[in-house]
C-alpha cells in the first residue's frame, strides 16, 4: 500500500482541504502542490477499491467548488487556476472511476515504466488470443450469436480474474510490479477481443 | 479524417491474410502484440530454396493501423532476402501510411512481427541444417 499524499493545510482558512484542488472546508481554489496524484485530487489515499458513490459525491463538491459560477468574482488567476483544476478533477476522476485504469494508475505510482517494461507478452497467451479472435471471427461471420456470447463470458471472466488479482498484489506490502503488468496487459487484450465480439475493429 | 487514404486502403482490402503450416521448416511464424490497444498479429514467411521471401501472411486483431502496418509488412517482405527483410524499420510504415503519433507503436508492432518471423524461420533452418548434414555424410 502506497500512503496518501501529504496535503498541506488550505492556504485560506488553515484547515485540512480534503483536496488538492480545492479547499472543501472554506472553498478556497489550492495551487496544487507539486507531485499530488489523482487519489490526492479526491481526498483519498491510493487504493485499487475505490466507492463509486463516495467518488461521486466528492466530484460534485469538488467541481462546485471550482465551478466558474463560483468564481465570478474571483481574480483572473484564481479563475485560471480553478480553470485547470477543473481539468484535473475531471482526468482523475476518469482514471479513479473504473477498475482498469485505476489499477494502471496505481501500478503506475508504484513504477511508471512497469506496463511499458512488460509489453512483451508470453507467446503462449499471444497464440490463445489469436486463436479466440480467430474464433470471435468465424462466429460474427456465421452470424452466431451464442457463440459470440460464450467467448465474451469467457473474456469477462478472465478480465475479472486478472483484475481481482491485480486489486489484491496491488494492496500488498511489497507488490509483484512486473507481475501485475503483465496481468494489467493481458487483461487489456481481453478487452479488445470482448469489444471485438460486440462490435466489429474500430 | 483520422486514417490516410492508404490505411483505409490497407484496411479495407487488407494483402495477403490468411495462414501458412506453422510446421513448414520453410516457413516462419511471429506472433506479437501490443497491449496498447489490445492487438494482436501474427505474421508468416515463407522462404523459397533461393533464400527469398516467396509468400507473406498475416492475420491482426485491433485497430485499422495495426491492420494496415501488417498488411503493408506482408507486401514489403516478399521478394526479399531474409536479411533485406530486417532492414525494414517501422518508421519506414509510418512514413508510408502517414501514422499519427498515437499509433506509431502499431508500426513498431509491425517491425516485430516481421523480426519474429524471420528468427523463427532462422531459428527452424540454424537447428535442421546442421543435423541433416550430420546425416548424409557417413552415406557419402
């Protein structure tokens, strides 16, 4: 487990802010502080099992809080840092609000080049998904939907089990990075064949 | 528009898909892919006893570019040389398929796929060789 980022005390009414971006307590538009992360954003220490609703309702304070309308009276650099804070909200709260690009981001605070480190898949599953594709394929042309439906099941399976494993390596004391790259790779495939079986190549 | 014409064109009436036997020792076979997007490609040659390239297929799973970066790799590798075929770089695909930034790992993707290929085919022929000249020289 990674430990939360360390918010200073708002600049504007001294409390704790609950937020990089924004003081929650006294509304006041922060000047992020150097090297805060997208859980940071949101008041929120790094973890891979994150409250949807929670995050809901922290992105509605939150984007009050640095919504123009607030800010009309502000100065132009208030309003410009509330500006870009807002596009900072609205990237974290992409990241932290689905399970794959949350574990990504995650594994990516841990190390920032481990996906890229382990690109390389092992032949083997290469050879498995080419070998489900080419059945994803075969089946959208014989317009058989029941098949189509017993390989997405099975991507959303493996998908799930990938993730669940990444979501528990993830929260360990000492993390297996390049495992949990590989399986965050893999499970991107996955995704790809699921999306395949839905929809033709985009 | 996203895609150049010749992506399109590559994509739409994509050369030389298909497969050749796997166990051919004059073929060989790369299978890569790139989690970017979920791709994955597998791309095949076929050597004639002249040590060039005589047929070339592929098979992508992803997106348009990946697709037309392997169907232009097929298309380049015939009538080469396994060597001359190494010497094709990725930047060489981008730079005929105007590739945005966004997809230039789906030309790289290519580039590994023809290596593979050929290293799969040197690898096949490096063990083989040796052994059948083991074998034919005490009838000699």
């Amino acid at each position: 487990m990674l430990p939360s980022f360390p918010l200073p005390p708002c600049a504007g009414c001294g409390a704790a802010p609950g937020s990089s971006l924004a003081c929650l307590e006294c509304g006041t538009v922060l000047d992020e502080v150097a090297g805060a992360h997208h859980f940071a954003r949101f008041g929120l220490a790094p973890s891979t099992s994150v409250d949807g609703d929670d995050l809901e309702l922290r992105y509605l304070r939150l984007s009050r809080a640095l919504h123009p309308d607030f800010q009309a009276s502000a100065t132009a650099e208030v309003q410009a840092l509330a500006l870009r804070n807002s596009a900072l909200l609205n990237e974290a709260r992409q990241v932290l609000d689905d399970e794959q690009p949350r574990a990504e981001y995650l594994l990516g605070l841990h190390d920032i080049d481990a996906l890229e480190r382990n690109k390389a898949l092992d032949p083997g599953f290469l050879m498995e998904s080419l070998e489900l594709s080419e059945e994803v394929e075969q089946a959208r042309a014989d317009g058989d939907g029941e098949t189509l439906e017993t390989i997405a099941e099975n991507c959303r399976s493996e998908i799930a089990r990938r993730l669940d494993a990444a979501t528990i390596g993830l929260a360990s004391d000492a993390p297996d990075i390049d495992a949990l790259a590989v399986l965050l790779n893999e499970t991107r495939v996955y995704k790809r064949i699921l999306r395949d079986t839905e929809s033709p190549h985009t | 528009m996203a895609y150049s014409d010749k992506v399109i064109d590559h994509y739409e009436n994509p050369r030389n898909v298909g497969s050749l036997s796997k166990s051919d020792r004059t073929v060989g076979t790369g299978i890569v892919g790139a989690p970017e997007c979920g791709d994955v490609m597998k791309l095949q040659i076929k050597v004639g006893d002249d040590g060039v390239i005589e047929d070339a297929k592929f098979k992508t799973f992803g997106c348009g570019s990946a697709i037309a970066s392997s169907s232009l790799a097929t298309e380049w590798v015939k009538g080469k040389t396994v060597d001359e075929a190494l010497e094709i770089k990725n930047t060489d695909i981008v730079e005929e398929l105007s590739l945005p930034p966004v997809k230039i790992h789906c030309s790289v993707l290519a580039e590994d796929a023809i290596r593979a290929a050929l290293n799969d085919y040197r690898g096949k022929n490096a063990d083989a060789a040796p052994v059948e000249q083991a074998a034919e020289k005490p009838g000699e």
